[in-house]
C-alpha cells in the first residue's frame, strides 16, 4: 500500500437524529456526486447544550468522506435535507491515504454525471 499526500480531500463529521434521516442525506450526498462514501455510526450519545439546558440524546454520526473543494456545497446540501435548526457540520482536512483510496474517492466525487441540488 503506498500513502499519498491528501491536502485535497477532507472528513465532514455531522450528526442527525436517527438512522433513517442519516440514510436519506448519505445517499443524497453520495448520489449527487458530493461524498464519496458516508458511514452511518447509531447511536451515538450526545450531550451538549442548547438554548441553555443541558440535551442528553441519542443520534446518528455521519462520517461523510469528499474532496476539499466540495465542502461548502456538501454543508449547504446538508443544511437542506437536515430537520435540526443547527446542523453540527464540522471538516477536517486529511494529511494523507492509501492512493488507491484516494484515487476512487477522487473519481466518485467527480463532475461525470453529478447532479445540480434540488434537481
């Protein structure tokens, strides 16, 4: 396995409230060529606090893989098929990968075939 430099491409983490709701925006985002790959991780235990009470809940993690480019148009997709008021969508780049990974994760986010949002 050889390692690659990844500056390109990042790790959106994001939250929502059950499986089904993670599935619809995984498949959205990775049919309209935005995320490669999402990974659905249920449940999870969030504590966190929201408008000043102290929420103890059980969710769904997205761990939605991209290129970096992509970002901000996978955050506003998100924001749109999401039903919380704020969406937890935090990225973070990647240093580097296996470069075959890389390369498919490339090629699965690529404008062939992607699709507008909304269309």
């Amino acid at each position: 396995m050889t390692v690659a430099r990844a500056n390109g491409f990042a790790v959106v983490i994001a939250t929502c409230a059950n499986e089904e709701q993670g599935a619809g925006i995984g498949r959205t985002l990775v049919e309209e060529r935005l995320a490669a790959c999402v990974n659905l991780v249920a449940p999870v235990r969030s504590i966190y606090r929201w408008r000043d009470a102290i929420e103890d809940e059980r969710e769904t993690l997205m761990l939605i893989k991209t290129r970096a480019a992509l970002v901000r148009r996978l955050e506003r997709r998100i924001k749109e098929l999401h039903t919380y008021e704020v969406p937890e969508v935090v990225a973070m780049k990647l240093d580097s990968g296996s470069t075959p990974y890389l390369t498919w994760l490339l090629e699965s986010t690529g404008s062939r075939g992607r699709k507008r949002a909304g269309k």
